[in-house]
C-alpha cells in the first residue's frame, strides 16, 4: 500500500531525514518509534505532501502509494489517493461546530456508498453526536481527538496515519482511543501510528519501524520487539 525507499529530506539546508524506509501492506497496522526529534513527524509530513508548507522538501528517495510515485505531489492530491491524517495536536478548527468540522472534509473514495458518514462517525463516538453543535474551541482535549480521528475518517481514507494520537490525554479517554484503535484494525483498516505507549502500541500493532536521527534502525513485529530489550533501551527510552 505505502512503500518509503532511501527517503531524504529537511527544512532549508538542515537534513533530517537520512533515507528512511518503511514499508505498509493493504489492513497493516504499522508504527513509527522512536524519541522526540528523530524525524517521526517530518516522515509523516514527507508522506503527506506537506513539507513545503513548512518550509522543507523531500531531497531524494522514493515514496510509493498505491504503486504510484507520490513524493513531491501537493498535499491535496496526496490525500486523493486515499491518505488520512490525525495530526499532532489535533488541529481541529476552532470556530467551526464539530459537525462542520466533519463535514469539512467529508469525501468519497472509490465506488459504491462511503463507509464513513456523518452517521457512521457518530456512532463510533457517541459523544460527539451530544457535542455535534459545540464549536472546536469549546471541546475538552479529549473530544478534539475524537473531532480529529472522525475527520479523517471522513475522508474514508485507504491509510489512517496518527501523529501521537493519545498524547497529554486522561487515562479514560486515552483507553478509548485504544478501543477505537482495535476496532478499526479489526475491520481491516490500514495504520500508520506514532505513539509513545510501548505497552498499547505493541498489543495493536502488526509491525514496528523504529527510527534514530532520520534512519531507520530496526523493523520487526512485537514479538521480535520484545525480545530485543536492547533495541527499546538503546532506540525509545529517554
């Protein structure tokens, strides 16, 4: 589905990205370890198109999706293609309710009726259909993630990628997440996760790509993961 080969890029004349590879197959859930300020959040803005905005450009390397060359398109013909983004910090649009900040994005990929509406969304987070005509502004930290996870399910994206998806959450709504998390694994849907949470994220996920100053260092699944205490010490504690 995602294949990133030899992935080069950075901001201005600084590297950060020293030729990442990664790999995600069709109803994979895959995460993307490593410590703040390895590259987590540029890979995911290389793969997103959205590097320019900020600043940076992919410099070399191949970004495949759907066995099409992506790297270097703008960031709205990269979400065609089927991508979704929680971003880091949620980003919710604060002066919209939060069934225009669905609706915002609401798309259809592919033929036949969409699985993901307005109803559908509502459902998986019955809270947000109590809060549908609160603005973003006025949404606990909790409620905004629920917003920015069911925003990009919107879109009714082929991969779902998630920027630290339960960071500076409570315990309860982070467990929520985790639920939700499963659920969409178990209908199939392809993830790529960054998240802190060694214990949550080895449970859900398929494989592990852990990354160290823009490289990628290790790949396995958690099994091999938890038998290379080694790689945990040396790669994601602090």
């Amino acid at each position: 589905m995602l294949k990133l080969e030899g992935v080069t890029a950075g901001y201005g004349g600084s590297q950060v990205l020293f030729g990442i590879e990664l790999e995600i197959r069709v109803g994979e859930v895959v995460t993307l370890l490593g410590r703040n300020g390895m590259g987590k959040t540029t890979t995911v803005r290389a793969i997103m198109g959205l590097l320019p905005s900020l600043g940076g450009r992919i410099w070399g390397g191949e970004i495949v999706l759907h066995g099409r060359a992506v790297a270097g398109l703008p960031a709205h013909r990269v979400a065609r293609q089927g991508l979704g983004l929680v971003p880091e910090g949620r980003q919710v649009f604060p002066t919209l309710t939060v069934e225009e900040n669905l609706l915002a994005t609401a798309a259809q990929r592919g033929a036949g009726a969409p699985r993901w509406t307005l109803e559908a969304v509502y459902a998986f987070f019955p809270r947000l259909r109590e809060r549908r005509r609160n603005p973003g502004a006025k949404l606990s930290g909790g409620e905004q993630q629920m917003v920015a996870i069911g925003r990009a399910l919107m879109t009714n994206p082929r991969l779902l990628i998630l920027d630290e998806a339960t960071e500076g959450l409570a315990p309860l709504i982070r467990a929520e997440i985790w639920q939700v998390l499963a659920q969409l694994k178990a209908e199939g849907q392809a993830i790529l996760l960054i998240d802190k949470n060694l214990a949550a994220v080895t449970r859900l996920a398929d494989r592990h790509v852990v990354i160290e100053k823009g490289r990628t260092v290790w790949t396995g699944d958690s099994a091999a993961l938890a038998a290379a205490p080694a790689v945990t010490e040396r790669h994601l504690h602090l």
